[in-house]
C-alpha cells in the first residue's frame, strides 16, 4: 500500500481523528474546546455527506450530528460538561453517522470513567471524591430542575478537579476506530 492509499483510505474518520487530537489539546490546556473548531467540523461533515450521497447523504449526517448532540446534552444542561463537547461529539456525528457516533459515545463513557479513577487515584483523595459523587447524585435525584442544578455546578467548579472531556471523546473514539477497522 503506497501513501495515497494509506491516506485515502477512509479519509473522514482520518481527518475526523485529526481533529479530536486538536480539540483534545486544546481542552487539555484551556478546559475548552472552541466554536472555531467545532462549528466547521459540523458544517464540512454536513456539507461533505451531502455532496457525496444526496439526501440519504445529508439525513446520515443530520441525524448523527443529533445524535451525538443527544449523548452529552443532558449533562451539559445540568453543568456537567461543556458545550464544546456536546459540539464536538456532533461533529463526529455529521462526518460519520449515528452508528458510529453511538458507539464512540458508549467507549467515550468507559475512558472517561477510568480517567476520571485515574485521577482521583492520582490525588489520593478518594474520601473527598465520593463525598463529592455523593453530593452531585443527591442533587440530581432530589433537584428537578436543570438550571437549578446548573447554578449548583456552576458554583462548584472552581473547587472541583476537572476533567476535560474533550481527551476522553478523542481517545474513546481512536479506540473504537481502531477496533472496527475504520483505519483500514
């Protein structure tokens, strides 16, 4: 297999990985991942599918980008993450469908979870940490309200160890291609 091959091949999940590599540096040292990446992402996965398959084209983006909008949103309404995630995981969605999108959702959700461990593990404040779980549980099962419990997180995250989940969607992602063969 010669370079074009190997940079050819499956070319939207390549420049897909490019660009979670870029948003996950990026979130590593700002704690954001920035409108400037991800609105292009979502629009060139759209516009992309759309020229290359018609209207089966555009609805395979459209309802991916739903989709991966749909796996964070939740928890970005109750100020459990950011936007930029949300965003970014819809960028993943317009440029390579529902199917995939779900399924890097679903590894995104173990990696962050073993990251997260990994960085409590690393603090060693694990008492401070399940007392916090503790804390942020009760309020979502007591509090009904999502701005309520976004204030609440709002208010909180100066004191918390963040986690930016941009690094745990890129490497849940590569993972998933990697096992499906999307590289290939």
């Amino acid at each position: 297999m010669d370079w074009n091959d190997l940079l050819l091949t499956n070319w939207p999940v390549k420049l897909v990985t490019v660009l979670l590599i870029w948003a996950a540096y990026i979130d590593g040292k700002e704690l954001r991942v920035p409108n400037w990446l991800t609105f292009p992402m979502v629009l060139t996965g759209l516009a992309y599918n759309s020229y290359a398959g018609g209207w089966d084209g555009f609805l395979m983006a459209f309802g991916g980008m739903w989709v991966g909008i749909a796996t964070l949103l939740p928890l970005r309404n109750v100020g459990g993450m950011g936007a930029g995630d949300v965003k970014l995981m819809a960028g993943i969605g317009a440029w390579l469908g529902v199917m995939v999108t779900l399924n890097v959702f679903l590894v995104t959700v173990v990696v962050g979870a073993l990251m997260a461990v990994a960085m409590v593990a690393w603090t060693g404040e694990w008492q401070k940490h399940y007392g916090q779980f503790l804390l942020i549980w009760g309020e979502w099962t007591s509090i009904r309200n999502p701005d309520k419990l976004a204030e609440i997180a709002k208010e909180r995250k100066p004191r918390m160890y963040l986690l930016p989940y941009g690094i745990p969607i890129c490497v849940g992602a590569i993972i998933y291609f990697a096992y499906a063969g999307l590289y290939a």
